[in-house]
C-alpha cells in the first residue's frame, strides 16, 4: 500500500523546477505520505563512468557495521573489484568499483558477502525506513541531480517494516534495472518459480522484486523494453500500476482494472508521474495541470533521447 | 464571494471554514488548490464554491446542497454520495466519479475514469468526453450521460437506472441491454445538456439492466428444515444423515444454493471449550457484585474522537433495518439505552425512530451504500467501515425480495421488488492505501469528532488487523464464523471462516508482530450468549463483546433460521405486517434489556470471585483451554475438565 513517483528530462533539457532531481521526487513522495508512512526510497541515476560500477549494500546499524563492511570488502577484493570511493551512510554502505566482469554472477556471489541494494553503472538506489525529508537530509539525496530517477514511499501491512522490503527493489543480478510498485500480484509465486528455472534469484518474496526481475530478464533475452512491458500486462496478475527505470528511460504499466491510480504530466522538457497529482502539483505549486491518466492495461516508455 | 488561499492552510482548516461561510449563506473561491484532497467533503449548506484548479481525492463528496465548480480537473470518487446540489468539473474526472450518488448532478466536461456511477441510486452524471469501462457500474437508479464513447462494459451488473451513450457504445456489461429512448428521454436529456451549455448533435444510445439477475429463480420448498446442530454433536456420527438428505433433495428441486438466517450452527471450538482456572462456583454470591466492579469501558478515542462510553464491556451486534422489523429495531435501541450501552445501525441505513431511542449509535458503511448518506455520519457517535461480516465472509449482503418493502426499499435508495445482493467490495476500497483515503474522508465529513471503526468477519484477521492498525481505524468489530446474518448461502454461512475464538488470536498476535499489542480494541462477536462467554473473550483480549443473535432470542426469537424468508413468526425479522403487528415494542425492549442486565452481572460475578475490582484484571493467566482444538486455537494450558 504505497505511492509511486518518477521523473525524466528529455534531451537534456532541464526545465526550472528550482530544485534538483532528487529533491523533485523527494517533494513528489512526500506530497503522498499518507500512502506510505513507513518507509520511502529513490532509485537515481548518475552520469556512467567507463569501467566503473556503483554497489549499495545494506549493512548493520551500530556496532556489526564495520564488520558488514570488512566482509564487503573482503567479497569485493576477492572478485577483483577495486574500491575507488566508498561511505558508510544510514544503513547502506556505498562503493565505486573498477570492474568488468559479468555482473550476474559477480552480483548473485556478492550474497555471500553483504545484502546488495542495487548494482550498476548509473543506478544508486537509496531505500530505508523513514519518512522523504528525514531520509533526503541522511542520504544527501538532493545532490542527485541527473536526468531521471523513480521514488516510491511504502506502508508496510504484511511484512514488517525494514529497509530491505522498502522500494524501489533493484532487478536482482542485472545492472542499472529498478522498479517501484503500488498494487498486488496475485501469481508472484507462479511467475517467481518460472524465472528461477532459468537461473535468476531473488533475494525477498516481494512482488516488486518479481516485476524487476522479469523485466530484465526479458531485456537479457534481447527483448525491447517497451516489450517487456507490454507482456507484463498479460503475464502479471493482480493490481498493479508499476515503474520501471533504466540507466536512460523510465516506462510504466497499469493493470486492467485500474485499480491503483497513476496520473502522469508532460510537456517537451519533462514526464512526470505519480500516484495523486497532488505529487505533481509539487513540482509546480499553484498552477492547475494540464494532466493525464494512463488507460488501463497500457504501458508506456520515455527515455531521455527523446520519446520511445 | 469569500477567497480562501489553500496554500495557506490544512484541507481540515478549509473545511471547517467552508461549513462556516455555509452557515451564513456566502460563496466561496479556493486558490492554490494543487489537487489537495477532500476539498468541500461533508458540506451541507447550499453555497457556491468555486475551486481555481485541480482537485483530489473526493471533492465535493458526501455533501447535500453546495454547488461546486472546479475549473480543471479531479482524482478520484468526485462527488462521493451527492444528495442535492451540483458539482461541474472543468477538466477530467479520475475513477468512480459520482460514486453511490442519491440525488444532485455531476458534470465533468472532459473524460472520466473507470467504474463512475458505480452503485449510484439517483440524480444524474454527465460526461461531455468519453468515459472508461464499466461506466455504472452495479448502479440501482439515476442517469448516466456519456456525450462521447461509452467505454467497455458499460452497466455492467446494474440493476435499475439509466444510461445514455451519444459516441459508441464499446461493449455492453454483464445484464445491460440497449433499448430505444423515448422522445420524452430525450428532451429531458436535451434540457440538462443545455442547462450546463453542452451543445449535442448526434443521437443517442439507452441502456437499462434487462433485469434476469435480479430474483433468484425457484424459491425453496417451504418445510420444516432440520438444524444442523442435530447432527453435529458427538455420538451422532452417520455421514448420510437426514440434514444432508434434506440438502440434496431440496437443491435437487430449486438447482442453486439455499439461502438461510443465522451462522454457522456445527459445533465448533468456542468459549465452552476454555475455562477458567479458579474455582467459579462460589461466583454470584454476593449480592453487591455490581457496585464494587468496574465495567465502564471506553472504546475509540485512539484518534481524537469522542469515545464510546459503555457502562459495561458490551455493546449491540450490528444487524440491519431490513433484515429485522423496525420495531425489533426500535426495540434494541431502547434496550441499549436502558442498559447503558450501543446500538448499531446494520446495513441499509439509520432507522430515525430507532436512533430517537438509542443513546449510543454507530452509523455502519457498507459497500453498496445502501441508505448511506452524510446526515446519518453526523448524527451517528461512531462510522463504522463494514467490509465483512463473520457468517460470510468475503460477500456482501443479501435482503430477498420479500422483505425488501417500499419503505425498505426508499430509505436504501433502490427499486423494489429485487433480490437485493450487496456487493462484496467497496467501489472506492480496494486495498489499504484506498482505506486510508476513505477513513480520512469520513472524519472530514464528521468534523473528526468521532471514532471510525472497521467490522471484519474472520478470515485472514492476522493481516488484516495490520492494515487497519495502520490505516488509522479506532477499533475494530471481528466476527467469527458463529456470527450470524438475516440472509447468505448456506454452505457460506456453515463453513467460511474460522471460529471466534481463532479469530481473536489471530487479531492478538498481528498486533503483536507489529509490537503493538493493545493498539486496537477489538470488540468480539460470533455466537457470545451470555456473561460467562464475555469474561472469557475479554479474559483472552477482546476490549467487549456485541451480541446479535442472543438479541433476537431474548427477544422471543425461536431459532428456526429462517429468517431470509420474511416470515418471522415473532415479527423480528420479518416487514410482514401481519407479523410485526404482534411485535410489542416496550415487552421486547424490556426482555433484551433484562437479559443484558444478566450479563452484567455475571460480569461482575465473575471479576469479584477472582479478587478483582475491574474488568480489565482478567486474562490470559485466568484461562485454560478444555479441549485439544481450543488449545491449538488459543494457545492456552490445556486441562481436561473437571466433573462439573
């Protein structure tokens, strides 16, 4: 039970919105706290940078930290990643790495290591529990200043409320894929057992986790994104109005019945979208939006060279 | 015209200042609007109120009289219950626009999302653009205009009103069918467009319910059905007993499932099979047992509102005006006020004469919005959020056609002469992110002056306590599978759901796995029949208890579970005059309440003889389980009873 939010520049454009890309969102996931009190996230992509890879890992809180971390670092240097930058921060633990091998297998090894957030060479996902502003002032997220990102704040129900089950959730074992999620999936374990017979993990039992993984798996597959989102809506069952984010797009998809809103604003500098337009009325306080909603059971996808 | 800048206040400050003007007859603009939600929920004064921009959540909903224009656009629910008045958006209307609408109009002159109209009664919705599936959806009466595409499925399930399609119709619903408009439809049609200045030139499309769903086809041989509690107990062990032939034999003549009163009437693990540990014989003995044991039990303030306040742990198990006689519900409101404790208004809407007599009354929120209106909020001491009930869980209600009389049938704000079924589900909830939205709609419209609470028939209670908990609700009515109800299927009401006492460990240990225990008050229901039960619910963690049934039979009910059939020889559950005339009002009232006055003594009997002075001393520690299954359910010491 949740909110969802994401934001693109197209073409390099940046309209003057007076904050940061990571500030928008932030504005965006707070304007629907009522949605999700609990915990909140971003998944925010930085410029690539050749060779290089950007890991978050959850570790302890206290005393066990620097023991997270030794053991991180011990997995990293036995996988021949070298540590260019890192920082302890909140519950993560952040690294640049030198690194050019498979990221699937160095990703799906690094288990054994620490709890990985997110892998990629644009992608840093920043989850914990808390609140948009409090965790934007821990997470220095208003330095993010990119061309796109996704954010999503959570109201845990059924599990507990930990930084691990917050969104966005990383694609498990693929680079730079992250997806935010307000609804349902009612075949999660049909869709779960069928993509680990062909290899992928998962680290939760979290749906959102599921839509991540299937997406890039099918992108893995050679399969275009726009694709992949369209047989999502086919293969996924339950309520579901989904994000999805790249190292250069974000899309969406919505379930057939509409049961969880979306509401999207464009013009030739931007997409916005979130669960309540109240979000995006953030982002232009006192002007009534020219908005729209998505249909159901449409997907779409925007990346930053312009219009998929 | 008063201008209200919103980027200046609280949507609450704004709502209570709209009520102001309204009471003093001045229009008002909001500015900076930035698509808040509940903007001008709850406003019952005939005052124009303009809103600069975009709205949110409910805009306009639950009110009677105000007329709004919103220059863009609106998010979802948009005019949520209008009685009277108008609402006219500039822009688009998101889903379940005019959402169980009673009276007043609703244009939008953009498109509209999914489901609007859904379970609309009366008054007309008009789309000047295209409309989504399911355009009204389920709706009882009333108009639908759609100027544009109608949208797939459109009328889907509805079961009286009218709609009218000028673009294509993409695909007619479930039980909707196109017939051909009078001129008189028509011109009144024509009249409405042209009072909001919507130019049409094309013709238009109608489309009613064609009505096959309506009654439920053979009705069940009349004959003196065998309870099951005949066959349940031990000893009586054949397989295929009489009970079951009678089953099969009579689904064998009607060909789909019989319909009974009451609930789950096998035996199953319940309150006789846990007791206490001390030694009770001694309990009642003394004569002063009430006055020196506290009973006073508040329950709701969790967020403000004015608690309830029972003079003992007890309060009266919602039941329906429809599903009982008026008189039977005046009744139990006399009786609660005798005994210092609440009545329920049940499904179906608040009874005036019975609310008269109540001193204590919660207004129940059902998904069909059957009789459902703003005034009933804010003369209620507590919303109540139905979302099931313990005979059967997971459905909605059901009234059969001959006891939903005229009057019934007008309070409800539906056609007469149905087999009513409620829907299973909230049009505007589905899921916990929706409930918040809708308990915060609610206490807009109450002024946050009351608790809102949540009745839950058990199923899944562990998760969804959870949800309530964390969406704000002040307590929660749980149900077991005992619980009973006027009308539901009989293999629903015999085997869906789990028992009582289950169902109360499980709303414990969620709010445990949360860490909060005691967060939620949890009042219990399902089969409690006397003081003794209700000392052990609350030994075991229930805040109080509601009874239903034991009501009805204190009241002369004699237990043939027939109650769907309208035939109720003692005039409770019955609108047949001929019945209810033999009801006498002040005898029955005086029946429950002397009953309930058996129940606070054994209360208190029984709170003196373990030492106690107050009823919340009781617990776990005082309990033991007397059977194998209850020990599993309840997770008590397990003793094998002594010889009584």
């Amino acid at each position: 039970m949740c909110s969802i939010a994401g934001i693109l520049f197209k073409n390099g454009k940046r309209p003057n919105l007076g904050m940061t890309t990571g500030e928008a969102l932030t504005e965006m996931m707070d304007a629907c706290r009522h949605r999700g009190p609990d915990s909140a996230g971003w998944a925010l992509y930085e410029e690539p940078q050749e060779g290089l890879l950007r890991l978050r890992f959850f570790v302890r809180r206290g005393t066990g930290q620097s023991e997270d971390i030794a053991r991180i670092r011990e997995g990293l240097a036995r996988h021949g990643a070298e540590i260019v930058e890192d920082e302890a921060v909140g519950c993560t633990y952040r690294v640049i790495v030198k690194y050019s091998g498979d990221i699937q297998q160095f990703s799906y090894a690094m288990e054994h290591a620490g709890q990985l957030v997110s892998i990629g060479s644009s992608l840093d996902l920043v989850k914990d529990v808390g609140q948009p502003y409090g965790l934007q002032q821990i997470y220095n997220i208003a330095r993010f200043d990119g061309s796109h990102g996704i954010g999503h704040t959570r109201l845990a129900t059924e599990t507990g409320v930990h930084p691990e089950t917050a969104h966005p959730f990383w694609a498990t074992g693929f680079a730079d894929v992250a997806t935010v999620h307000n609804g349902q999936i009612t075949n999660y374990w049909i869709m779960r057992r069928r993509l680990e017979r062909r290899g992928m993990e998962f680290r939760t039992e979290n749906d959102t986790e599921l839509i991540a993984v299937y997406l890039a798996y099918q992108m893995s597959q050679g399969v275009l994104m726009e694709d992949a989102l369209r047989s999502s809506l086919d293969d996924l069952d339950g309520t579901f109005s989904y994000l999805v984010s790249t190292k250069d797009s974000i899309g969406y998809a919505k379930d057939k019945l509409a049961a969880k809103p979306m509401v999207k604003y464009e013009d030739d500098d931007m997409i916005a979208l979130a669960s309540e337009e109240v979000a995006l009325n953030r982002l232009f306080p006192g002007r009534s939006l020219d908005t729209t909603e998505p249909p159901p059971l449409t997907c779409g996808l925007w990346s930053r060279q312009g219009t998929a | 015209m008063v201008t209200i800048d919103l980027a200046e206040m609280q949507v609450r400050k704004l709502n209570e200042i709209l009520r102001g003007f309204g009471a003093t007859h001045q229009n008002a603009e909001i500015i900076n609007p930035d698509a808040k939600h509940y903007i001008g929920v709850g406003l019952i004064s005939p005052i124009l109120v303009r809103v600069r921009g975009s709205a949110g959540y409910y805009c306009g909903g639950l009110c009677d009289g105000p007329h709004f224009k919103v220059d863009k656009n609106v998010s979802w629910g948009v005019g949520d219950n209008l009685l009277r008045g108008s609402i006219v958006v500039g822009g688009n209307a998101s889903a379940i626009a005019g959402v169980g609408m009673r009276g007043g109009e609703i244009v939008v002159k953009g498109n509209i999302g999914s489901r609007a109209g859904q379970v609309m009664k009366k008054g007309t919705l008009c789309c000047a653009g295209n409309a989504n599936f399911m355009a009204g959806y389920m709706m009882y009466g009333g108009r639908v205009i759609i100027l544009g595409n109608s949208g797939e499925r459109v009328g889907e399930d509805m079961m009286g009103g009218e709609i009218y399609v000028g673009g294509n119709v993409d695909s007619l619903g479930k039980d909707a069918m196109l017939v051909e408009p009078s001129s008189a439809d028509i011109e009144d049609v024509m009249t409405f467009l042209d009072r909001y200045d919507l130019p049409f030139r094309g013709t238009f499309k109608k489309i009613i319910c064609t009505g096959k769903t309506l009654r439920y086809g053979t009705a069940e041989p009349r004959l003196r059905k065998l309870p099951f509690y005949s066959f349940s107990s031990a000893g009586k062990q054949d397989y295929w007993n009489a009970k079951v032939e009678e089953d099969i034999r009579v689904k064998a003549h009607i060909g789909r499932y019989r319909i009974r009163g009451y609930g789950a009437s096998r035996h199953l693990p319940h309150f006789s099979d846990i007791g206490f540990k001390k030694d009770m014989s001694g309990a009642g003995k003394d004569p002063g047992a009430i006055s020196k044991v506290n009973l006073r039990t508040f329950i709701g303030d969790n967020h403000g509102g004015r608690p309830m306040d029972l003079s003992m742990p007890v309060m009266i198990a919602p039941m329906s005006y429809g599903a009982l006689s008026a008189q039977m519900k005046i009744a139990l409101g006399i009786a609660s006020r005798m005994s210092g404790i609440s009545e329920n208004s049940g499904e179906g809407g608040m009874l005036s004469a019975e609310r008269a007599e109540a001193r204590q009354m919660i207004a129940q929120c059902l998904a069909g919005r059957l009789g459902w209106n703003v005034h009933d909020m804010k003369r209620a001491d507590c919303v109540e959020i139905y979302i099931s009930q313990g005979a059967k869980p997971g459905l909605g209600g059901q009234l059969m056609a001959e006891k939903l009389t005229r009057e019934i049938a007008a309070v409800r704000g539906i056609p007469e002469g149905m087999d009513l079924r409620s829907p299973s589900r909230h049009p505007d909830i589905l899921g916990g992110d929706d409930l918040i939205m809708k308990v915060e709609e609610f206490r807009e419209a109450t002024g946050w002056r009351v608790p809102i609470s949540i009745k839950l028939g058990a199923g899944r209670v562990r998760d969804d306590i959870k949800i309530a908990l964390k969406d704000g609700i002040d307590f929660m009515e749980l149900d077991g599978m005992q619980g009973g109800t006027g009308a539901a299927g009989s293999e629903v009401a015999e085997y869906v759901g789990i028992p009582t006492i289950a169902g109360l460990q499980e709303a414990l240990d969620g709010l445990e796995e949360l860490d909060c225990a005691g967060g939620m008050p949890i009042v219990l229901m399902g089969g409690i029949k006397d003081g003794v039960d209700a000392a052990k619910a609350i030994a075991l963690g229930a805040t109080a208890v509601a009874f239903g049934s034991t009501m009805l039979i204190a009241a002369g009910c004699i237990t043939c579970m027939q109650c769907s059939v309208g035939n109720c020889v003692i005039g409770a559950a019955t609108q047949d005059p001929e019945h209810t005339k033999r009801f006498d009002i002040e005898k029955r009232a005086l029946q429950i309440h002397r009953f309930l006055e058996t129940v606070r003594w054994q209360l208190a009997a029984i709170v003196l003889e373990h030492g106690y002075t107050d009823i919340r001393q009781l617990s776990r520690e005082d309990l033991v389980a007397l059977t194998p299954e209850a020990a599993a359910l309840t997770r008590l010491p397990f003793n094998q009873p002594r010889d009584s």
